[in-house]
C-alpha cells in the first residue's frame, strides 16, 4: 500500500499544479487543515508549501446559509 499512496499523492499534487497553474495560481502557499503523510511528502517533494488551514476552516463553518439558519 505503501507504493500505492506514494503514486496517489504524486499524481493528486501534480493534478493541483496544473489546475492551479491554468486559473494562474501558482507559488502560493497552500492550506490544508486535515491530510496523509504521505501528502505532505508529496508536497514537499514539489516545493509547495503547506499552512495550517485548521483556523480556516473553523471560520467557514461558522458561517451559516439562511437554509441553515431555517433548519434549526
């Protein structure tokens, strides 16, 4: 498995690099609040880097839609 999640990571940073450079965002810092290890590796192998995106995403979910809203 070990292999395996190595090409996965790999191919799913090398996935985002060509998504990021077609939208013109490249060279920024990525945030990420939850991920593998061998992710991180995958990153690093390609000089990305990484920011705690914990805060982040704590603060979107604190926001609420109105259908949010209505349900409770």
């Amino acid at each position: 498995m070990g292999n395996r999640c190595r090409e996965i990571s790999t191919r799913l940073v090398a996935d985002l690099q060509t998504v990021l450079g077609e939208a013109g965002v490249t060279g920024e810092q990525i945030a990420i609040d939850r991920v593998d290890l061998e992710l991180v590796l995958a990153f690093q192998r390609e000089k990305i880097q990484l920011i705690d995106g914990k805060p982040i995403m704590e603060r979107a979910r604190s926001v609420k839609s109105l259908v949010e809203i209505e349900m409770r």
